[in-house]
C-alpha cells in the first residue's frame, strides 16, 4: 500500500511494503527526485537496511551457538509486517517488532521504527532502534535510496558528478566474486572534491567507502551548483551505486559494513556492527534537502 506526506514544498510517497520510498516531488516544479522502477533493470528504490546490510556469509548469523538465516540487506527489505502510523499531512512511520517469525532470523525482541518527515525542502528518515531484550544487541543499519539521473538522448550518467564537502582520497573496498567484501582496495579519481559519474564507474558493483570522513554529499548536473544533498551524521560507511545505463544513483550511508570473505559468522564477532545495551534506544537520520 501507498501512503502520501506532504507540505508546501515536496510531496513523498512511500510503499508500506518495506518502508520504501517511491517518489520524491517538488510540488511546485513536478520534477521527481526519486529512480521510478524498472523491473528490467532494478526492482526497488530505496530498501532499508536492518540488521545486516550487503550479502551475509553463508546466509546465516550466529549467537550463542544458535543459527539464525539472515537474508541480504536483513529483515526489514520486502517485508509486508511493518506497522503503519500517520502523524499529520508531513510524517508518518513503519514499525517493525520482534515476533515468532524475526526471531527465526535475528536473536533479539526489539522495535525497528522508520520515520519520514517533511520539513521545508528536506525529508528526514529517522532510524528508531529499541533493545528490547536482556542482553545486548548487535546490529547494522542503513539506507539505500535511488535518486533520479534523468537520462536522454541528450543526458549521460556521466553529465553527473557526486560533490564531497573537501578534496578526498577516494579509496573503495571492493565486493569479491562471492558478493563478500575482499581485501582488494581501488583508488577511485576524483578531481577538487567531485567524483564524475559514468557507465562503467559501477563496473566493479558499489563503491563502499568505509570510514569516508565526511557528512554530507551533492548529486548535481555537473555544470550546476544545486542538486540533492544528502546528510549522513553519525555514519561513518557510504557506498555509492547504480548499473549501467541505469538512471539512478543510490546514496547508501552505513552503520556498519556487509560481511567480508574472512568474517566470523558470530554476531558479536561482527567488528563494524553497533551495540545497544538491553532496554536502549538508538536514533540516526538520514536527510534529503533538494536545493
């Protein structure tokens, strides 16, 4: 089901199933912020991540001595059982809680809320995270939202560039032929702060910068100023990714880093996963400003 929040400025829709957001207006303009889905090409545009995100080792987590199937990108993606709450015309959320069938998956009760919120010419997701449990709980959570690159006969993939807040050595960990990260680390160019994009960028799949040092970053034309921003406080892991003569470009900010060829399937042993102690919360948000 689709549900709507608006304001003056931008109007959201968003797909109960999963929480993702469809479509990213400017009310005044019409012009969409947001990759309308091609099956062909990608069937999602903006999956929330919890609480794994990328390929899991064997498909499985551990916790004392338990396995637990855990599917790529975690338990949130694709499912139909989030709870829905409208708070006014601009904001609404989707819980998930723990139940017979998480606990199958991930070894915690818990509550997962996604919150969006208009405010002006910014949408806020706000990740809500409650340890419901008795002992502490390991997570990783994230976004992986489709912006629009509108493509044309006149338009490449490489008329965009992606804008870094400084000048800053790029270097990406790289997804091995397993979907696991590898130790093969790639030098990407960039030139006075901007990364061009391209058809074959994404050759190698994502860009995962793990530990990136900034906190925000611009998706523009690259003979424009304005575009999108998007702010990631608190993240310190973003990846960037597309496919080829696709006209999108996911901004993906992390907490945390998907398994690697040599990971322990422990969850405790997950290095780059947070902690939240038992009857905790943890909030981090995610916010798109279209200049």
């Amino acid at each position: 089901m689709l549900h709507t929040i608006e304001n003056e400025k931008l109007i959201c829709v968003i797909e109960s199933n999963g929480a993702e957001i469809r479509s990213l207006k400017d009310k005044a303009t019409g012009e969409e912020y947001i990759w309308q889905i091609d099956s062909a090409i990608w069937g999602s545009s903006s999956p929330v991540l919890f609480p794994a995100i990328g390929k899991i080792k064997e498909d499985k987590v551990v916790f004392n001595g338990k396995e637990y199937a855990m599917p790529k990108h975690g338990i949130v993606r694709n499912n139909n059982k989030l709870a829905f709450e409208q708070s006014g015309v601009s904001r609404c959320a989707f819980t998930l809680s723990s139940s017979v069938e998480t606990l199958k998956q991930f070894p915690f009760r818990f509550s997962f809320t996604v919150e969006f919120t208009l405010i002006e010419n910014r949408l806020m997701m706000k990740y809500t995270i409650e340890n419901q449990d008795s002992v502490p709980m390991y997570f990783a959570c994230g976004g992986h939202t489709a912006y629009a690159c509108p493509l044309s006969e006149y338009t490449k993939l490489s008329d965009y560039v992606i804008e870094f807040p400084a000048q800053i050595n790029l270097k990406a960990d790289t997804l091995g032929a397993s979907g696991l990260l590898s130790h093969h680390i790639r030098d990407i160019k960039s030139n006075e702060g901007t990364l061009p994009l391209s058809d074959t960028l994404f050759d190698e799949d994502a860009l995962i910068f793990s530990n990136i040092g900034c906190d925000w970053i611009r998706l523009r034309r690259k003979n424009e100023k304005k575009g999108i921003v998007v702010r990631f406080s608190g993240y310190p892991h973003l990846a960037l990714w597309s496919k080829p003569f696709a006209g999108f470009v996911c901004i993906e900010p992390w907490l945390g880093l998907p398994d690697s060829e040599d990971e322990s399937v422990d969850l405790t042993q997950k290095h780059t996963y947070k902690t939240i102690d038992p009857d905790a919360k943890f909030s981090i948000v995610i916010e798109t400003e279209i200049e």
